[in-house]
C-alpha cells in the first residue's frame, strides 16, 4: 500500500468518528435528511453517508482505489468544516452538526 492510502485510510478513521450501525440510524432520521444540497432528492452528504457506511464495513485489503478517493474527500469536507462552527446557533441542533454527521463525524463526541 502506498503511503498516500496508507495516510488517507488513517485519516478517515480519525475523522469518521460514528459506527457504521450508528451512522445508518442517523441517515433514517428526519433532521439527517433536512440538511445539504439536494438536486436528485438526496443530499451529497447523506449519500456519501451511505457511502462511508459501505467504506467502514470492508476489509482493508478490499478498499478500491473509489474507495480512498471518496475517504480522502470525506477527510477534506470534514477539516473544512470543523474550522466553520456556527457562532450563534446551539451546536447541538445545528446544521452544522447535522451536515457533519451526514458525513459520519458527530463534533460533540
């Protein structure tokens, strides 16, 4: 494995910091479903929640190259993210916190 997987797959597994079980029971809400762009009536973010459940339920060795190119954007929307909290909005009920977690790292963990 090369080391840019090798950094990207450690990466993920720091920032995706929600079970994949945990994660599916997000997606199934209604608050998960009431945040992000929704062009094709799902979000970019729930979808690629139900991406990185598939992600977190494979064997290392099965990743495909798709695989880490979706882990590396998950750790990219994720740090992006994390540096924009809302300042004036609970974070517990933000949107904020939704869309993060769609994209399976919950900030108050």
């Amino acid at each position: 494995m090369s080391s840019d997987k090798e950094a990207i797959y450690q990466d993920f597994y720091a920032s995706v910091n929600m079970a994949p079980k945990e994660l599916e029971e997000w997606l199934d809400t209604e608050a998960s479903k009431s945040v992000g762009d929704s062009d094709s009536g799902e979000s970019t973010g729930h979808r690629s929640g139900r991406r990185i459940v598939d992600i977190k339920r494979k064997r290392k060795a099965d990743l495909s190259d798709d695989d880490y190119a979706h882990m590396k954007k998950v750790n990219q929307y994720i740090a992006r993210h994390l540096e924009q909290p809302p300042q004036k909005e609970d974070k517990k009920t933000s949107r904020w916190r939704y869309s993060l977690m769609n994209w399976g790292h919950d900030p108050l963990k």
